[in-house]
C-alpha cells in the first residue's frame, strides 16, 4: 500500500521556500555578490543564454525597479504573468476549463520555445 503525503504541508514548503529565496534576492546583488552561479553558458561562449541576468532582474524586481529588471532580462519579466498562472494552474482547471486547457495546449509550449529561441538568439545578435 502506497503512503499518502498530505498536501498541506508541502505547499506550506514551498511558500517558506519562495519567501526565504525572496530575501536572499532581495538582501544580495547577484551583480557583486558571490553567493550566486554565474552562467556556465556565458562563461563558456561568452553570448548569453535566454535566462542570462534573470537574478539580477529578480533581485531588481524585488527593489521595484522595472526597468532596470528589463535591462537585464526583458523576457523573465514579462514571461512573470504567464510562470504566474501556470504555477496556480491546479486550482483554476475547476472554474476555468478553457483557460487550463488552453495553458496546457502544445500550440502555447511550442510558442513559448519558439519565443525562447528567437529572444537568445535576438539578445545576442543586437546585444540587448
């Protein structure tokens, strides 16, 4: 007989996970901090991959500076609503079908990769 977790517990989890990742992006700059990884890809190459500077835009989001998280990765931010909606999925399938199923489609994972690609192969080649 397969033991059941209590889901309560694991989200409890998760949410002190986010939260005190929250802080530490907010107390340090992956911009001169060592604490945080730098891009293998980066380092390697020397072009940015497509999340290149997404903790310095979340350290910068969290300090409400927008435009400057845009500076370092304009898709993450706005890429934020829709990591927003997939993340609550679960509880939006029973009030909105449609939109869980439109979440879910192939047609927006294969958008999606394609806009991934277009945005690091874009960011390079105009140095955005």
């Amino acid at each position: 007989m397969k033991a059941r977790i209590s889901k309560g517990p694991v989200w409890v989890l998760v949410i002190a996970g986010v939260a005190a990742l929250a802080v530490v992006y907010y107390v340090f700059d992956p911009s001169i901090s060592h604490l945080f990884p730098k891009c293998a890809f980066h380092s390697l190459t020397g072009f940015q991959c497509p999340g290149c500077g997404s903790q310095r835009a979340i350290h910068a989001l969290l300090h409400g500076d927008v435009a400057g998280a845009m500076g370092y990765n304009a898709l993450l931010v706005v890429s934020l609503p829709l990591i927003a909606l997939l993340s609550t999925m679960k509880w939006w399938k029973p009030h909105f079908p449609r939109v869980h199923q439109l979440l879910t489609s192939s047609v927006l994972a294969t958008s999606s990769l394609i806009i991934i690609c277009l945005w690091w192969l874009l960011r390079n080649l105009f140095n955005w």
